[in-house]
C-alpha cells in the first residue's frame, strides 16, 4: 500500500479526507491513520455499514438507495459528498460493495464494489470487480484502489 505516499500528497495540497466506509468497514481511514501524520489530513471518517448509517451520518438520499441499490456508484457518490461536507474536507471517498461470502444477487456478485470520489467539488464514481477471492482480499483490494485512484487525481 502508498498510504503514507497519499498522506504525504493531502499534505503537500492542504488537504483533508473524509471516508465513508460499508464494506471496507474502516479499513481504508485505518490505513491512513498508520502513517504517523494522519492527524494533518483527517478529522473524521465514518463506518457506515447500516443503511440507516448512510442516511443519517453521510447524507445518502433514500431514494437513491431504493432506486439504485445501496451497493451502486449513486449512493457511494452521495457517501462521498456527505463524508466531506460532515467533515469539512476537501476529499472525500465511499466506498459500498459486496465482500461476500454471502449477499450476492444474479447482478451483483460477491467482489463487486462501487466507489465515489469526491475531490474540490469534481466527482468520480467507478465500479470494480475484484472477483470472489475472499472477504479480507476483497476490502484490502478496495482500500488499494481508492489509495492509487487518488494518486492519480489529487
């Protein structure tokens, strides 16, 4: 993982992230928060595992949920959006998917994980199909991306 290369990053641009987390369950704010300089670039990430969470912590639209599906590249952008604006930070990410090994449906199969990205006002969402390689895989697979996807757009 790049996580202290990301860290380093939010640093050099005076910025702060905000995650909002359901199938990665904090993993991806925890990686940040092994570097040592976390504290420069977050205040608060959000485990949001509950639909009930998103809505009230993060800001997710109901009808988003009903009409997308909480694993869909619409509520992890709204998670996103509602994890900077709680925090006040200029990036934030969600991150919702199927980690298995249960919960799959004919179209989303276990592996499938919509991310949203929410960086000084431009949004990003991107789905990815990491495959049925095991629950741990899967989110550190997640937590992976999301640290080069911001990488690459930071």
């Amino acid at each position: 993982m790049r996580n202290k290369e990301l860290v380093e990053k939010l640093i050099e641009k005076k910025y702060k992230i905000s995650c909002a987390e359901s199938c990665t369950g904090g993993l991806l704010a925890s990686s940040i928060v092994d570097v040592p300089a976390a504290s420069m670039v977050m205040d608060m990430s959000f485990v949001t595992y509950a639909n009930e969470a998103k809505i009230k912590l993060v800001e997710v639209q109901p009808n988003t949920i009903e009409t997308y599906g909480v694993v869909s590249e619409a509520v992890a952008l709204e998670m996103a959006k509602g994890a900077a604006h709680q925090a006040q930070a200029e990036v934030g990410v969600g991150i919702s998917g199927i980690a298995g090994p249960t919960g799959a449906t004919p179209t989303k199969p276990i592996g499938m994980v919509c991310f949203g990205f929410y960086i000084q006002g431009t949004q990003y969402s991107q789905t990815k199909q990491f495959g049925a390689i095991g629950r741990t895989e899967v989110r550190e697979a997640s937590v992976n991306f999301v640290i080069e996807f911001l990488l690459q757009h930071l």
